[in-house]
C-alpha cells in the first residue's frame, strides 16, 4: 500500500480495480502471483549488483549472488538448456544483446515482417535493429495466413542473411523449428528463436523447444504466457555463445541487473515448474481453440482459421465491418480489453487496421475455462455489432464486472 503520497496511492487503487472488473483479453498480459508481486516490491530493488555472480563490482552481493543463482538454475531446468542469462530488463533487450553478441554491425538479420505478426525487433524499420544491422523480412501467406517455408528458403538463399530470427507477437499457429534451422544451416546463418508468446506452453511441452532442434540462441520475455515478472531471458547450449551473450549483456547493452526482478524471476520459473502449471497452460490453449471456435460459428473471420497458441487473431473489417481502432474503443467501453493488430496483406495503418488480437493467457490464471470463454465470445459479437450504442455497451459492461467478480485476482 503507498502511504504518503495519495495521488500515486489513487492511481495504484483505480488500475487495480480497473484489473479487477475487466477482462484482460491482451494477448501479451498476465496475472502475476502475490510471490512475484512482492519480489518485485521488495528492497532488492535497492541494489546495485552489476556483473555476474561472484564477479561484481560492488560489495554487499552475498544474496543478490543466491537470487541471481536460483533464477539461472531454474531457467535451465524449465528449458532443459545449459545456459540463461537473467538479466535481460525485458524483451527487446533481450533481443538487441543478443544480435549485438551472434553479429557485427551491419551484418545482415531475417525476421517476420511486423504487419504479419513479427516483433519490432526482429529487423521491422522502425526499431533500432534495423538501422544496426542490415535487415530483410518475410511474411506468411496471404491466402493461409501461415508460414510458406518454401518461399522462405528462396529469400534465405537470396538474400543470405547472417543469421535468421524465428518467432512471432501475432501469429497463432506453431513455427516449424526444423525448417528453419534446415534452411539456416543450409546458408550457414545463425538460429535464433523469440519465443516471447509462448514461453509458457515450450517450458511445459506443449509445444516444441527451439533448442531441441538445433536452434543457437533463444530469447522471450518472462511475462507473457510464462506468467512471470516483466522481463527476458536468453537461452543457448553453446558455451562460446553464452559467454558472448553474457558480455553483450553486461557490459554491452545493459548496466546494473534490476534484483528485485531477477528474484521475480526466479520465484515465476519454479511456479512455472510445479504440476499445476502445465495443466494451466494445457487449458489456456484449449480456452483459446474454444474461443476460436465459438467465433468462427458466429461468422468472424480468423485469421489461420485457429489457433496453436493462446492467440485468437480475427478481422473485424471483413466481419463487423468496423475497423480495429474502433473495434478496440468499443471492446473496452463494454469492459473487454484488447488490442487493434494488423493482419497478414493488411491494407490500411498500424493505427487503425483490420484485426483484433485476442489472448487467452491471463484470464485463464482467472479461472476461465470453455464456458466462460463461448461466454466471451458472445460478448465481444455483440460488441461489435453495437460499437455505437452506449446502452448495449453499458449492459455488457455491468455482465463483464458480474462474471469477473467470480473470478478475482490470484491474490
Ligand atoms: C515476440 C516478442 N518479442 C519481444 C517483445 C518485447 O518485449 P518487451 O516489451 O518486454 O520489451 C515482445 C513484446 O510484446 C514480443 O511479442
């Protein structure tokens, strides 16, 4: 609780209860626990630890040491590897120390496209990455909506970039590890994999590990479908790589590690370790596949027609005939918090473009199961054929607020 500063106290109070009453439908939010939460809040974030264990630079780093320990190991147990760097402030950072450390600059990266469900990252124009290193994108086809592999390897051959970028913000169907690596190798580029989505369901065996098929490196966020603090963390079974990495990291890219969430990070991998994880994330995939589903037989358009994944990515266009920005505006006027997202041959801007993504991650952690998400489904159908009557809006609203107070907040 804050004390002494009401209007700091006010916000924390309004967003709490603004978590409370809606349903969070983000693809790339979750509900963290009461443990990381007061990681997260605690006097760690006081100190200073920079370098790695037992080899910092300033005193007083006996418990920093343990904490950045335990997050290390259980890392490696979750994703069966032999090396991880914690320290990562989030996902993008993660990302830029590890191209800093596999490349040189102006060397040449080959990621997905951002308008069909790549990460600004992974070599989009207007991240840094691309200005750093030369850049080529690919995409998925326009008819499917998934990945040609063939027209992949003829830009890989092409274009022979240095090293090629897996992975996705927007995309619901499984990446194919092996081809990628196949065709990486076949021009001698390095691997890496983003698995900044779906990090939850590759710890628990849900879907493949990149790193079991070859992959050089491995990076994600840790809160997304990992359910854990904000943060990222790279991953390889190459000892020259991590070592590589480890100097990218620190001191390339970052300064100090922040502790209280490197503890965060520790406490969010040994959860994700523990049975119950796995049949959470076994059940926010089939949440997504239902409301997938439910949608499709209300006539809404999706995007692969399904989903692998916790991501439900449909055109609102062509469905309700409204575009994204208002599709969104109104999902949250009726208390469903979403996002506008391109998809793939988009024609219109970032702004205001023809899809809404959808997630099944976090109102999963609220308990949400088949019904709850057919349930959801109906709600966000009549959304978007009332996006202008504030009375269907308000209604739904109050329905939304009754069913989330059956579903608190893990704490
Ligand atoms: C695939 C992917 N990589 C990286 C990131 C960047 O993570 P962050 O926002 O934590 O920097 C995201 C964020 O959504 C993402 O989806």
């Amino acid at each position: 609780m804050i004390k002494y500063d009401p209007i700091s106290a006010e916000i924390l109070k309004n967003e709490e209860l603004r978590q409370l009453n809606e349903m969070e439908l983000i693809a790339s939010e979750n509900y963290t626990s009461i443990d990381v939460q007061t990681a997260l809040g605690s006097i760690l974030t006081n100190k200073y630890s920079e370098g790695y264990p037992g080899k910092r630079y300033y005193a007083g780093q006996e418990f920093t040491d343990q904490a950045e320990n335990l997050a290390i190991e259980r890392a490696k147990r979750l994703f069966n590897c032999k090396f991880a760097n914690v320290q990562p402030l989030s996902g993008a950072p993660a990302n830029f120390a590890t191209l800093l450390a596999l490349l040189k600059p102006g060397q040449k990266i080959m990621g997905m496209s951002l308008s069909h469900g790549g990460h600004l990252t992974h070599g989009s124009e207007p991240s840094f990455t691309s200005t750093v290193w030369k850049s080529v994108q690919y995409g998925v086809d326009p008819e499917t909506g998934l990945i040609n592999y063939d027209d992949l390897k003829k830009i890989a051959e092409k274009e022979k970039p240095d090293l090629i970028l897996a992975g996705f913000s927007a995309h619901s169907r499984s990446l194919d590890w092996k081809k990628f690596k196949e065709i990486a190798d076949s021009i001698g580029a390095y691997t890496m994999a983003d698995i900044a989505h779906i990090a939850g369901f590759v710890a628990t065996g849900q879907l493949e590990n990149p790193l079991d098929h070859g992959f050089d490196v491995v990076t994600t966020t840790t809160h997304k479908t990992l359910r854990g603090p904000r943060g990222g963390l790279i991953l390889t079974n190459h000892e020259d790589l991590s070592k590589k990495i480890n100097f990218a990291v620190f001191p390339g890219f970052q300064g100090g590690p922040h502790m209280n969430n490197v503890l965060a990070k520790a406490i969010a991998f040994n959860e994700a370790l523990q049975p119950e994880f796995k049949t959470y994330t076994k059940q926010v995939i089939k949440n997504a596949q239902t409301l997938a589903n439910e949608l499709k037989n209300l006539g809404v358009e999706i995007i692969t027609d399904g989903t692998d994944n916790h991501i439900v990515l449909f055109n609102c266009l062509s469905s309700f005939n409204i575009g994204g920005k208002q599709a969104q505006l109104a999902l949250e006027q009726a208390g469903l918090s979403t996002n506008k997202n391109t998809i793939p041959n988009e024609t219109r801007s970032p702004f205001d473009p023809s899809g809404i993504r959808l997630g099944t991650a976090a109102m999963t952690t609220r308990g949400f199961k088949e019904a709850e998400f057919k349930k959801v489904a109906e709600l966000i159908d009549q959304v978007l054929k009332n996006p202008e009557n504030p009375d269907v809006l308000d209604n739904i609203k109050n329905e939304v607020k009754a069913i989330c107070k059956l579903h608190p907040l893990p704490h």
